[in-house]
C-alpha cells in the first residue's frame, strides 16, 4: 500500500492505517520526544500527545515535502505547545557568553549517557540546545518558536554548551578516578 493512500486512510479514521503509521514512524518520534523530555515518563506523555496531534491534523498533510518531516515539526510543536503553557520560557534575555565548543569522544561518553545529560539541562536550556544543535533550527526560529528574543537563544544555547561540558568533563574524571 502506498503511503499516500495510508496516510488519506488515517484521515477518515482507520484505525488500522493508524496502527501502522503508528508502528511505522513511532519509535524516530518517540526519540524526538525523549530529546525534549526530562525524563522517559514525561517523554512517553508528550509521545501520546503527539500523536492524537497528528491524527486529528493528519488531513491537514498537503503531500508536499517528507511525511515523516512533516510529523517531526507536529511531534516538536505539541511538545513545545505544553513547555509554553508551563511559562518555563518566559527569560529575560541575558548577555551573550563566548561561544563553546564541546568536543565529545564517542568511546568515553556512550550516546545514552550524552541523552541522560541533555534530559538533565534545565528546560529553557535544553530546548533551545536540542532544537539549535539536534534539529538545525537558527536562533531566529528558536526565538520564534519559544517566543523568546534571539538573543536569549543564542545565550541559553551558550549556557547549555558550558554545562554540559561540565557534565561530561565529571562524568570523564569520575571513570578516570573509578
């Protein structure tokens, strides 16, 4: 079956091409979820809410550009939707620090530690970190999306880089020392 024939079945209600998109596309958005979640349970909540998301916009889809984009951008609003209403991201803007760089050796920081340490970032920080760093957002888009300035995104993802360099240089010296 086509997946434009499956997604125009998802529209009028089939439950069975909803399963399977389901199945199909669950497990990358979940991941999305996990980025933006502190924590899995959280992350499992804001995955459930995507997904009556994009099944009640799903007719909304115009079949241009990638299916699966299209329901990352749902999957990252209807998570951003939530941390909105919570007033987290109401900051005032901040002066810009020098940017920095982490350099991060894959056979000393697994990914799942790297995960655990972004989930850790406090939720302005990790926001602005994943949807800068991960998703390739500009700090334009940020701003727009978070309704912060652009200045306060390009601060937060600042002082996201320096704490979780911090985070990885005691993780490295706590498996050095043990």
């Amino acid at each position: 079956m086509s997946l434009n024939k499956l997604i125009k079945q998802c529209a009028n209600n089939d439950r069975k091409a909803q399963a399977y998109i389901y199945q199909l596309y669950g497990g990358k958005l979940f991941a999305i979820c996990l980025k933006y979640s502190n924590n899995k349970q959280e992350a499992q909540d804001n995955f459930q809410d995507g997904f009556i998301t994009i099944f009640n916009k799903i007719g909304q889809f115009n079949f241009k550009g990638s299916f699966e984009g299209w329901m990352k951008r749902v999957m990252v609003n209807t998570v951003l939707q939530k941390y909105r209403k919570k007033s987290v991201l109401n900051i005032v803007t901040e002066e810009i620090p020098d940017e920095v760089i982490v350099d991060v050796n894959e056979e000393e920081v697994s990914l799942d530690m790297l995960l655990k340490l972004i989930q850790e970032l406090p939720e302005r920080y990790r926001m602005v970190f994943n949807l800068y760093v991960l998703d390739g957002y500009s700090h334009k888009e940020i701003a727009g999306m978070l309704n912060v300035a652009e200045g306060t995104s390009k601060s937060n993802l600042s002082r996201a880089r320096i704490i979780l360099k911090e985070k990885i240089e005691l993780v490295l010296s706590d498996q050095q020392s043990g």
